[in-house]
C-alpha cells in the first residue's frame, strides 16, 4: 500500500499537511518498504479549501497520510477518499513510523487496513 509522509527533509515527519512542501510516497507491507516518489507541492494563491483538495487529489493513490498535525476539514476530505489520516503530534522519523505501521500489519490489523494491503 502507499503511504504518504509530510516532511520537508524526507527523514521526518515534521510538517503540518495544510503548510507542507512535499509529500514522501512509501510502498509499505508487513514485510518490505521501499521509498516509491516524492509529492512537491506548490501553494498557489487560492482559498485555504482548494489547497485542501489539491493536496488530497495529489495523494488519491494512498490509503495513509501521516502528518504532525491536519486540520478538520483535511481529515473530512481525507476520509471522504479513502484515505486514512494520522497525525503524530511531534516530529517523528519516517523510518519509525513504518516500523509501526509493519507492526500493525503483521499482527491484527484492522480490515480496512488488511483490505488495503490485499489490493496493493
């Protein structure tokens, strides 16, 4: 499954989704991960809800977006695609939070994840 990460070193989780400059796309199962492409976004002068759904838009083919923190129309429009937010509050290494999310699967993820994982 894809997995996206909002970060402005490709190391951390450490950028919030609505001021974000890049996005860091990870092909993500139980047992590998690889770094899959990289999301640039450019802020254009529009409304704070077109950025919004450009960056979702942007990120159609993830089920995951990890951020330090997303707003609540983010997570609407997130939701509304399929696409699971997660925000980490802090900064946190993009290689600790595929440890995670692995660990997840390997053990009892849920069936949404579970189902993600089958049809990548």
């Amino acid at each position: 499954m894809e997995v996206a990460f909002s970060t402005s070193t490709g190391i951390l989780i450490d950028q919030d989704f609505h001021a974000t400059t890049r996005f860091s796309v990870w092909y993500i199962g139980a047992d590998e991960a690889c770094y899959a492409y990289s999301v640039p976004v450019k802020e254009l002068e529009r409304s704070r809800d077109d950025r919004i759904s450009a960056k979702v838009k942007a990120l159609r083919d993830c089920t995951i977006v990890c951020a330090k923190t997303i707003s609540g129309p983010a997570i609407a429009k997130l939701a509304a695609s399929k696409i699971h937010p997660i925000k980490t509050g802090d900064p946190v290494s993009v290689e600790e939070m595929i440890s995670r999310l692995q660990d997840v699967l390997r053990r009892n993820p849920a069936p949404w994840l579970r189902k993600a994982e089958a049809d990548s």
